[in-house]
C-alpha cells in the first residue's frame, strides 16, 4: 500500500512540471506571468521609494527682477493705402487708348486712358444744331410779338380817336389774342433754348467723360483695361484703375476678436510684422474701431475691423501685404516681476494628498497633480482677462530665505504669459522665489 502511494506522488509531480511547460508555452499566460512579475518589480520600487528617508528638498528658483512689461492683443489683418480711388467709366464704349501702366506716378487730371469718341462727338454737333435753331426760333417769335404789339396799339388808338365807332369790337379782340399768342410763343421758343442748351451739355459731359483723368496725385496700383477692349457702364461696374494718393501714409486693417475688442482703444500704439521682411518690427497707432461686425457667413467666429495708421517714409510696405500686430494694451516699465511658474508652485508637504488624490503604491506611481488643476477650475498662475489683470489680484508664493521655503503674499498685476508684475506684497528685486522643488532621498 506505502509503495502505491509513493507511485502516485511522482505521477503527481511529472503532472505539474508538464502543466508548468504546458503554461509557459501558451501566448496568454506568458503576458500573465510577464505582467505579474512587473507588478512584483513596481511593488519594490514603492516599498525602496516610500521607506528610504528624505535628506531634504532641492529648490529650483529664480529672482524676481525688473523689466519692462506689456499686455497686447495680436490681430492679424492686411496693409493698404490709406487713401485709394477706384476709377471706373461712366460710359460704354471702346478704348481708344491707355496712357497709363502699373506704378507710374499721376498727376491730378492727367489722361488714363480714352474712350472712342466718334458717336459722342457726332451727337454733340447735333446739339450744337438744335440750340442754333432754338434760338433762331425766338427771335422768330419775338419779331412776331413786336408785330402783335403795334397792331395791338394800332387798333387802341383808332379806337379811341373815333369815340369808339372803329374799328370793330372782334377786331380790337383779335388783336388781343394775337398778342397773347406771341408772347406765349417767346415763352416757348426761350424754353426750346434752355432745352436744347441742356442737351449740348449732357453731350459734352459725355464727351468730357470718355476721357478718364486722374483725380489725385498718386501711383498707378492696379490698371484692368486694354487698348480695344469694349467696356459697358453699370451700377456694378469693374474698376479699370486703382489709384493710391500716397505710399507713405499707409493703413492697417485687423481684425480683433470680439474677447479682445472691449479693451482695444483708439491712439493705442501697436508693433507687427510682415512676412518680406522677417526680424523687423513696424510700428502703427490704433486709429479706428468699426462698429460693424466682421462675422463671416460660414464661421461663428466674430470679430471687429481695427484700421491702425503706419508711416511707410522708406516705401518697404507694400498694399496687400499680410501683417501680425501686436496692439499694447496695458505696460508697466521698470515692474517688479516673476516667472509665471511661480504662481502655480505648492510646497509638496501641504499639496501632495490633496493634489494626488491617492496614497500608497498607486498614489506614488501616479505623477503628481498641481492644485487647481482639477476639472472645472482655475490653475493657479493661469492668465486671467486683461480686465482682471488690470485691477490686480491676490496670490501666495514662495520665497527662499535662509534656506527655507516662506510664504509670501502679494498681488499681481498684468503678466505677458511668461513674467507676471507684482504690485505689492514683502519681495524686493533678488528674492529667490521657487518654482519647483525635488525631494533628495538617502
């Protein structure tokens, strides 16, 4: 019986020696036991990181300095003359010719180009013909009223001289009436004049017209017409000059996000940039907040058109060019300020449970949370609106005095994304303010 037993003991170890080759050799348990072992290796390094004493803290910090600070809102938009004249005709026709190119300077009413004149000059020969004959027909008509007013007269002073016996009464009548008749004729013929007078200066208006002039002194931007090319007037017609008066006085057009609009004031100064030129900044002064929106119809996206004014002395801007400005907002020079990453530092101490949220292995595997840093709130250090930065808000940081972290409360002012100002609180220019630490382990 001892011997049977002894049997099934060494068939019971072969059996758990060939599941074990069994289970190392299936795809799944090979990921359990890899898996299981780096749990084993993650558990020691808790147990080496959570029992080996601290020796102390090291610091990372930066002194607070002085510098000169500014707030700006970016916007970008298009450099263009400051005073521009889109020329168009009045009247359709032919081009005759162009005497004009791109970038040739104009004078005030120097020929662009002319029109075909022959219709328009033979209807202003045919005007000329109406007057003359309107006016022929006045004296025509004052020669009869004259002729009226004697016969008129005439017949009064027989009248009267015979006591009333000759001539006739219908005589005396017509004669009236035919008075009445030639003045009523001058009247008219004077009012064929004034007609025939307006219609002479409507040709010639017109003829005036086919002539395109310059009605500035500039530059030639732009020129959309060809010698024999047949334009057609319109309410929408194409613009065949664009002129600019002068290059040196230029405008910039951006536009400002509806967040930023409500602190851009006209006479701010502004700086920008232009692709042409990289490395070089431009300077400008807002001029002009448009009251209309430039929402376009396909975005949700609201903004509001901002002209700046540029002094373009050198001529290195050209129309059309694109521009990222940088409008200053607010500025403090000579501020007391600090690096932003101290705003959000908390001394680990006070802010590991709170911030981590977990203790023991997982807690200490999981990489720490900063304060503030959960849904829905604030990160401390976290720009606010310009507004708010303005007015100034309370914080705490710290400083390293005598080798020791000590809270210090101050209140800041605006901030640039990387420096914040302070405004008041205990820190002097030099005090090393912390923006980091590292516990050192044995």
């Amino acid at each position: 019986m001892q011997q049977v037993i002894r049997v099934n003991n060494e068939q019971q170890e072969q059996a758990r020696q060939l599941g074990l080759l069994q289970a190392t050799a299936n795809p799944k348990l090979r990921w359990l036991l890899a898996a299981l072992l780096l749990l084993a290796g993650a558990g020691g390094l808790w147990w080496w990181l959570g029992y080996q004493p601290e020796t102390g803290m090291m610091y990372k910090t930066a002194p607070a300095k002085r510098m000169n600070l500014a707030v700006t809102v970016t916007a970008t938009g298009k450099v263009s003359p400051k005073d521009k004249v889109e020329l168009s005709s009045e009247l359709s026709g032919i081009i005759e010719e162009v005497f004009v190119d791109y970038n040739d300077r104009v004078s005030e009413g120097q020929k662009l180009a002319q029109l075909d004149t022959s219709k328009i000059g033979a209807t202003v020969l045919q005007r000329k013909s109406s007057l003359r004959s309107a006016q022929a027909q006045v004296k025509t008509a004052r020669a009869n009223l004259e002729e009226a007013q004697l016969n008129h007269q005439y017949y009064q002073n027989v009248w009267a001289s015979s006591a009333g016996k000759f001539p006739s009464q219908q005589t005396l009548d017509n004669a009236r009436i035919t008075l009445a008749k030639a003045e009523a004729s001058v009247e008219q013929a004077l009012a064929s004049v004034d007609t025939a007078k307006a219609d002479l200066e409507f040709a010639e208006s017109d003829l005036a017209k086919s002539t395109l002039v310059s009605p500035i002194d500039g530059v030639v931007l732009s020129r959309s017409v060809e010698k024999g090319q047949t334009v057609a007037s319109s309410l929408s017609a194409p613009t065949l000059f664009l002129l600019a008066r002068d290059l040196k006085a230029m405008e910039l057009l951006v536009d400002v996000d509806e967040a930023d609009i409500g602190v851009v004031k006209v006479g701010q100064s502004a700086t920008f940039t232009v692709d042409a030129y990289r490395g070089r900044t431009f300077t400008a002064r807002t001029e002009q907040i448009r009251l209309a929106t430039t929402e376009a119809s396909t975005s949700t996206v609201v903004s509001y058109q901002t002209v700046l004014s540029v002094e373009n002395d050198d001529l290195l801007l050209l129309p059309g060019m694109t521009a990222v400005t940088d409008i200053r907002i607010a500025s403090a020079d000579n501020a007391l300020v600090i690096d932003n990453a101290a705003l959000r530092y908390r001394p680990a101490a006070a802010a590991n449970t709170a911030a981590n949220g977990s203790s023991g292995m997982v807690g200490a595997l999981l990489p720490r949370r900063l304060p503030g840093m959960g849904r829905g709130e604030k990160k401390a250090g976290e720009e606010n609106s310009v507004e708010e930065q303005l007015r100034g808000r309370p914080a705490t940081i710290w400083v390293l005095r005598n080798n020791q972290p000590q809270a210090v409360e101050i209140k800041t002012g605006i901030s640039n994304g990387a420096f914040t100002q302070v405004i008041s609180g205990d820190l002097q220019e030099g005090d090393l303010v912390i923006s980091d630490a590292v516990p050192v382990r044995s």
